[in-house]
C-alpha cells in the first residue's frame, strides 16, 4: 500500500514536483491551470502544483477566515522548504534509521582514529578535516530541510543544502585572513598552483581580423561547449525566454565593462556576437526551453516498483527515479504584475550577474586555471545548489501565500554576498585600476536593459491577451453540430404541445 511520508510534521499536499536541473529534482509552483485527468489519474502540464490564490468572498466569520490564512501561508511555507515525498513504495528507504546511522558513524570513526598512522601533519590534519565534514552532512541528512525537491530522494538535497553551509562558513573564515594566507590554504590543498600565474591564459581577443575557419575551429573548445551546456541548464531553472535573453546581452556588456581589470574578457567581436550570443547562447537557450516544453507535455503516472513484475522494469523504474516527478508551467510575469514583481524579477538578473562575476574574480584573484578542480567543483556546486534557490525565489515572488524566502535561497544570497567581499577584500591592486565611469555606465545600462526586456515581456503577454482567438475548424464544426442540435430541440419543443392537442 502506498503511504506519505510524515516526516517532522509535515502535512499533506497535493504539490507536484518539477525538475530543477543538476539532478533531476522537483519543485512545488503554483500553476496557471490544472489538468488532470479524472479517468486515468494521469498529470500532465501544470497540474502538479497547487493554484495561484484569488481572492473569494468568504460567508464565514473574521476570526475563522483569518486562522484559515495562517495554516495556508504556513502550509506554502512547507511546501516550497521542506516538501513531503508522496506515495512511498519502498518504506525502508524513507523511514528514520538515527539509530543505525549513529552507531555506524562512531564505530567508523573509531576504527580509522585508532588504526591509521599518525606520523604526517598534513594526513592528520584531512583526516580531521573529512571527520568534520563526515558528521556535518550526517546531521545535514537528520536536521536540515530537503527543499522543494524530493527526487531522487529527499536526503541528497539536505546532503547538497549542508554542501552549501559549510562553504558559507568557509567563506566566512576566509574573510578574515589575509591575501597570503588564502594562498598558502590553497597551496596546501594543490601544490602545482605554486607555478601557475593568470597571464598564462589563453588570450581570445587577439588578431581579430584573422577570420579563418581553423581561427574559429580553435575557438569551439571545451569551454564552449560548457558555455552551450550551461545556457542550456539555465533556461532548464528559469523558463522564460525574455529573462533569459536579458542575462544573456547583459552579460556580454558586462565582459566588455570589465574587460580592463579581466583580461580573458577581451574577446574578438565576432567571437563575443556571433559565437558567444548566437551559437552558444542562443542554441542551448532554445535547447533548453525545447527539453522544458516536452516535459510539460508529458503525462506522469508512476507505479510502483513492487507492482512491476519484471526485472527490466523494475530497472527500468528504479532509474526514472532521477527524473522529475512531474512538471508544471511556471510565469514569471503576467499583465497584472505589481510593481514589488516587476523589481524582483529585475533583482533576479542582476544578482545572476554577479554570481557569473564572481566565478571570474574568484578565479583571477587567487590565481587558478579554468580546469582546476576548485573552479570545476565550484561551478557543478553552485549550478547544483542554485536549483532549489530558483524555486524558493520563484514561489516567495509569485505566490501571494509564500510570506518569506525559503532557507536555500536565504543561503545562497549569503554565498553571493560573501563572494564578492571576498573578491573586494583580496584584490584591492585590482580594483584600484578601475575605471568609474565604466562602472557607473555597466550599472546604468544594467537597470535600463532589465527593466527594457522585463517591460517588454509584460507588454508581450498583454499583448497576445488581447488579440482574439482565431476559431479552428474543429471548434467551427463543434459549434455548428450544436446550434443545429439546439435548434432541433427547439422545434421539437414547439411540436410537442401540437402533438399533444391532436
């Protein structure tokens, strides 16, 4: 029998869960209509999450009215923080084993304390490192909250959400130490940094005339393919073309801002529109919203694994269990958008650009190639983490039931935050050579470009709500089948008294 899970007290709900990407989890939204087929219990579109709240007149007194609103706001709350997994199948993997987990932990701590050799500091001091990391994700799994996502299960997410508590309070640390000693923690965790220098780059921007197609074959390398990939993974999260666009151009402007402080910014116009814009950015949006598109369409009927008899579907099942539960449509922005949602989507872009400046200024301040296991491991963290973000961010702006921001969001805006200071602090020889007039105009032109794509992106919703529908052939053909039938109903009707009078 399928059951829900009740974990701390979380109460029902009929949520559906949507893929935020990098993992393949789900999220909680409420959508702009509901689906859902009564005959065969499938889901399908937006018919996953529960609806945008309107206002109804309420018969009922002030007082139960106002009680109602608070088990709302609180259920939301719960929802999009910490969503319950519905229809569990298999129990052992979803009941509490605290005990279990406690006892395995201790011993293995015993063991590798008592039986590994001592002589090395720098042994002992990962050791002790990992033991800490060890047990914070352990009390991660037991005490933090999964998030709007609980495929595959809801443990990972509380895993990935501890992840991202110990690199705040990394970063924390780090902001109190000096240039030098940053350097040395890193020199200590890859010494090969030592003979590595940022002018050992490859340089983009150099014999620009040069237009050849081994010139532009040369410029296809694996960062491109990164780039394409990761405009893909980003229209994935956000799903809304003018947005995405936006971050886009905006982005372009910016690596032309401070090109004078990075010098792997200079690039070659047609690499910068052609390449970067068109190619790269503009095929992995389109793949991106295409993949999105498809999964909307999909109709989402899960069975369970002990209902399966065979063992290729039972494979089978077990690894659908790393795609999205189901899928809903989701809008940023509609033609009623107060003011407060116009500014936050706003907000969304231009803290986008500062979470890809600070990948850049991380990078170019302490020194790291772009293939090094800090920058790589740091972009599948964030791309990872940023996921359940989005969609906290997402249900807080649109849903008027959502009070406050979710604590992934909460925590990512504290990693964004403490990255740049970070930058500020530790490469004051760099910003020192600022142009401010460059910044002024990057910020200008930043505010200008958002509020001009999200304005247009209202304009564009209002604009096809009011263009009248074109009736289809099938829906010509419907409404004649029934005035012809209400018409001879009413004949019918008119002869019946005649009838009768005979």
């Amino acid at each position: 029998m399928k059951k829900r899970s009740n974990s701390r007290g979380t109460p029902n709900s009929d949520a559906g869960e949507v893929a935020g990407g990098g993992g393949g989890g789900g999220g909680a939204f409420p959508p702009d209509n509901e689906r859902t087929t009564a005959a065969t219990g499938h889901k399908s579109g937006a018919a996953s999450a529960p609806a945008t709240p309107t206002k109804q007149r309420s018969s009922d007194n002030g007082a139960g009215a106002r009680k109602r609103r608070k088990e709302e706001i609180a259920q939301t709350f719960v929802i999009v923080n910490e969503r319950p997994v519905d229809d569990i199948s298999l129990d052992f993997f979803y009941k509490p084993h605290t005990i279990t987990l406690l006892a395995v932990s201790v011993l293995a701590v015993m063991y590798f304390a008592f039986v590994r050799n001592e002589t090395n500091l720098d042994d002992n001091l990962w050791a002790g490192l990992l033991c800490i990391v060890f047990f914070f994700l352990i009390v991660s799994v037991i005490a933090f909250p999964n998030g709007p996502f609980t495929r595959p299960h809801p443990a990972i997410w509380r895993i990935l959400f501890g992840c991202s508590v110990l690199y705040l309070l990394t970063l924390q640390f780090l902001m109190f130490q000096n240039y030098p000693t940053i350097r040395n923690i890193l020199y200590w965790l890859d010494p090969k940094l030592k003979n590595f220098h940022i002018d050992m780059e490859k340089e983009y921007g150099v014999n620009c005339t040069d237009i050849s197609w081994e010139r532009v074959k040369g410029h296809l390398d694996v960062f491109a393919w990164g780039h394409f990939l990761g405009w893909a993974f980003k229209a994935i999260l956000i799903r809304h073309m003018g947005i995405l666009w936006a971050i886009s151009v905006m982005w372009e402007i910016t690596e032309i801002t401070f090109a004078h402080l990075l010098p792997n910014f200079i690039e070659c116009w047609w690499d910068a529109l052609i390449l970067d814009v068109i190619i790269c950015n503009g095929l992995g949006i389109w793949m991106g919203l295409k993949i999105c598109k498809i999964l909307e369409m999909r109709e989402y009927k899960w069975a369970s694994i002990k209902d399966i008899s065979t063992t290729t579907g039972k494979i089978k099942r077990a690894m659908l269990q790393f795609t999205p539960e189901s899928w809903s449509a989701i809008r940023w922005l509609d033609p009623k958008s107060t003011a407060m949602r116009f500014a936050a989507v706003i907000q969304l872009v231009i803290f986008w650009q500062v979470t890809e400046l600070n990948t850049f200024f991380l990078k170019h301040i302490f020194e790291m190639p772009p293939d090094h296991f800090i920058v790589i491991g740091r972009l599948i963290f964030i791309g990872l983490f940023v996921a359940p973000s989005v969609r906290q961010y997402y249900v807080y702006v649109t849903d008027t039931r959502c009070k406050r921001v979710g604590t992934q969001c909460w925590v990512y805006g504290a990693i964004m935050v403490s990255e740049a200071i970070l930058c500020i602090k530790n490469g004051k020889e760099l910003f020192e050579r600022t142009q401010a007039i460059n910044i002024v105009l990057w910020l200008t032109i930043q505010v200008m470009i958002s509020v001009s794509f999200v304005y247009l992106a209202v304009w564009w919703q209002q604009r096809q709500l009011k263009k009248p529908t074109t009736p289809t052939k099938r829906q010509d053909d419907i409404t004649l089948t029934a005035s012809t039938s209400s018409s001879s109903t009413t004949s019918q009707g008119q002869l019946s008294p005649q009838k009768k009078n005979l």
